[in-house]
C-alpha cells in the first residue's frame, strides 16, 4: 500500500516538475504577448483576443466536488450495509457501533496533519494520495473476516478521508478570488450531500446486484478513477496549460493565492503551532464545532426522530427523509452567492462573511422549535430550514481559512485545524444526543440543547472570530522566510 502511495506522490512531482518547466515558461510567454497585443498564444486550447477568459477554474471546483461526494459515498457504504455484516459476522449493536464511529477517531485527529502535508506538498498531491488511500481501504473492506478487520479498515479509512477538505480548501484559495470563493466552496461541500445521498441507492443497488463485499470493490475503484483524472487536469494555476494569461490575471487581481512564493506581506509567517495563538483561529473552531454539532443530528438521529417522536412509516420515510439534505444543497450555494454578491455590492469582507455565518447559525436554531409544533410536516419544516441555515453559513466557514492565513502557507492547515474541531462534535454530538433521548424518552431535551448549540455558535463567529482579513504577524510569533 504505501509502495503505491509513494508511487502516486513520485510520479506527481515528476509529472509536475516537467510541466511546471513546459507550461510555466508557456504561460509567460502567453502574457508577454497578450501585453504586447499578441493574444493568448502559448496557452494550448486558447486562442483568440487577449480579453478572452477562460473558466479553467470552475472545471476545478466540480472536480473538488466530486471528490467530495465519492468521499461522502465511502463512509456511508459501511452504513447501509451494516444489517447484511451483522448477520454474516453476528455482530452486536454495540459492536457495529463501535465500528461505524471508529472512522471519526482517526478523521478527527488527521485533520491536524493532513493540512500541514497539503500545505506543505501542495493539493494535487495530497488530494491524491488521500483517494488513493482510503478508495484501498474501502476495497480492503471486501476482505473483512469480523470486527477486528473491520473496526482497523475503518480506521484506515479515515485517516485518507482526512485529506479531502484540507484540499478542496486550498484549491478554491488558489483558484479563486474572494469575490467568487464563498460560491466556489458551497460547490464542493454540497458534494457531501450529493453524496450521502447518492450511497443509499447506488450502494443498495449493488448489494441486491452482487453482495455487500462488492460494493466496497466497486466504490473503491470509482475512488481510483477519480484518481487518474485529477493527476490528469490539476495543475496550479500559473502551470496550467489550458488557463488563459486573463483567467490567471482575474484570479490574482482579485485576491486569489496564485503565487506559492509570495509569503506574509510582512516577509514573515507563523509556525503550525503558533496558529493556535490567535482568538479568531479558536473563534471558527468553535464556531465550527456548534455548526457540526446541530448538523450530526440529522446525519444519525434524524430518521430515528421522524419514526420515533413523529410516527412516520418506513415508507414515508423514505419518501421525505431526503427533504431536508435537498433543500441543505440549495441552501449551500444560496449562502455562497449571497456572500459573494455582496463583496461585489462593496459590502466589506468582514460583513460579507459574519451576515451569513452568524445569520445561518442563529436561523438554524428553529431546530428546538420542532419539539413544539404538534403537525409532523410542520416539524420536517423547521428541520429543512435548520439543516438548510446550517449549509448557509458553511459556505462562508469554509471560505475563511484562505482569508485569515497569513500566508498560502496556513491555508490548509487552517482547513484541518477547524475541521478537526467540528469533527470533535461529529464524535460527540450524536452521543450526547443519545444518552439524553436515552434518559428523557423523548427528542424534546436533545434538539431545545441542539438550538442551543447553534446559538453558541453564532456568538463565537459574531465575537471571538475578529475583522476578516489575513492575520497580523506579531515579531514575537513570527520567523524569516
């Protein structure tokens, strides 16, 4: 396995370096002539005025997407075929439990490395070698004889999942400028839930096709192939051979990260450790940590709710269980849009991302109201706008790594570092949650302290998290670059 890895990450920065020299001195000769009035010749696949842009950059984001979905669809195989692994292994709840959130302890805590290696090696890399690892380990799946192997996969599986976001974070800070970011992340991260919600069909459908086994080999090849296309078409933007000298100039004029050697304006950067040092880096991993937590309840106790506290058939509930992640997507790129829309109104950065942070979070706390409303439709209402507010602010949380890093240096490991804190709440939350369900005997108690959680979160993101702007680089915490 790691013979592989190694291989990928040789053979992207051979593929790299050799472009890198090709299309490097391409794309300047490209720009020298488009100054001059020559056009963008030198740019293969473009051609024509110099004013011509081309959209190399959203090609990108869909790719990012769809890393994520396949990313969402390998971690929820396991769940749907959980009832046919139980029989053939006879397995306990509790021990199928213990397997299905053993992915979060290593997801979690690789966050932290997982953003310093893309840092640091770059996300065509890394986002390979993440794919890579965990698509192995989902076709490792197919292998398990019982709990051991299967609790061990599971735990390999989350340390490549670990890469994705860190990734995709990056990619959008290198590929985008601000006034397009927030829109360009609701893309990908409404790749989670396509996902999810692709895995239930596709993955049901191969299991009555050809066996639960089968359908960890299957998914983990369409990880693969994902694989071979990325190493195919990423590239950094000024590397890049089908960017036009206009699309990179729109990207950088804009604020995007373009440049990998342009450091601290103040020609000095923090140290990973150091980062923990600022009250706005605590201020989103808090922040985040509530987002995550009100979003847990829907990915586990959310179909138990509908049955439980609202009598809906296991018909009905796979008729509407859907609603809520449907109209979460659409919430996603509204979030997305609205920001972007007002930094190009003039609205400062700092507003254009706290109005829909703080915003969604507060919105997302009708979540309590559910327990209140005595129609069960009314309360699948106030649950899609909860889930719906919840994807609202994401899209502007997930844009903030690449406004506050002080450098390109600490984009992704920004990424990971709030990540590995809203992912605590992915281990917590649906704990909690339970144990109180447990002890009350109802959803009432669980989801008034769920609203209360997104209240918290709107608080740390409107008063911990400070102006939205690259952090400052104190002498003190700062080193030569």
């Amino acid at each position: 396995m790691m013979a592989c890895v190694g291989g990928v990450v040789m053979a992207a920065k051979e593929d790299g370096s050799r472009l890198s020299e090709t299309a490097g001195v391409s794309a300047a000769d490209g720009r020298r002539r488009a100054i001059e009035g020559g056009g963008t010749a030198g740019f293969p696949g473009v051609s024509g005025s110099s004013r011509r842009q081309t959209r190399v950059r959203w090609v990108i984001v869909w790719l990012c997407f769809t890393g994520t979905a396949i990313n969402y669809v390998d971690r929820a195989n396991l769940s749907i075929a959980a009832p046919f692994i139980q029989r053939e292994f006879r397995l306990s709840d509790a021990a199928m439990g213990l397997i299905l959130g053993s992915f979060f302890w290593t997801y979690a805590v690789f966050q932290l490395p997982s953003g310093w290696f893309v840092d640091k090696l770059g996300p065509r890399i890394m986002y390979s070698v993440g794919v890579l690892w965990w698509s192995l380990f989902t076709a490792l799946t197919a292998l398990a004889a019982g709990f051991a192997s299967l609790f061990a996969l599971r735990l390999g599986l989350g340390i490549g999942e670990s890469a994705a976001y860190p990734s995709n974070t990056k990619v959008v800070s290198r590929w985008f400028p601000v006034r397009e970011r927030a829109f360009a992340t609701s893309i990908f991260d409404s790749g989670s839930r396509v996902g999810t919600a692709l895995s239930v069909p596709l993955v049901a459908f191969i299991i009555v096709a050809v066996g639960w086994r089968w359908s960890f080999v299957i998914t983990g090849v369409i990880g693969a192939l994902w694989v071979v296309l990325w190493l195919r078409y990423y590239r950094n933007p000024r590397q890049h051979p089908r960017a036009s000298a206009d699309e990179i100039d729109y990207i950088e004029q804009g604020g995007g990260r373009v440049d990998e050697d342009v450091a601290h304006p103040g020609g000095a950067s923090p140290r990973w450790g150091q980062l923990f040092g600022y009250r706005t880096i605590w201020g989103m991993m808090l922040g985040f940590f509530c987002l995550n937590f009100v979003l847990y309840f829907f990915i586990t106790w959310f179909p138990s709710y509908l049955v439980d506290a609202r009598h809906f058939s296991l018909l009905k509930l796979g008729f509407v269980g859907a609603i809520p992640a449907l109209v979460a997507v659409a919430g996603g790129w509204a979030g997305g849009l609205f920001s972007d829309r007002l930094i190009r109104n003039g609205v400062s950065l700092t507003k254009a991302r706290k109005i829909p942070m703080v915003g969604g979070m507060l919105f997302s706390s009708v979540i309590a109201l559910a327990v209140i409303v005595p129609n069960g439709w009314v309360a699948l209402g106030l649950l899609s706008v909860s889930y719906a507010s919840l994807t609202f602010a994401a899209a502007s949380v997930w844009s903030l790594p690449a406004d506050v890093a002080p450098s390109h240096r600490q984009v992704a490991s920004i990424g990971g570092i709030q990540n590995f804190a809203s992912n605590l709440a992915g281990i917590g939350s649906p704990l909690l949650l339970g144990v109180l369900k447990g002890i009350t005997g109802t959803f009432v108690l669980p989801l008034i302290i769920t609203g209360g959680v997104a209240v918290v979160g709107a608080i740390s993101y409107c008063f911990l998290v400070g102006p939205i702007a690259p952090l400052p680089v104190p002498q003190e915490l700062s080193r030569s670059v």
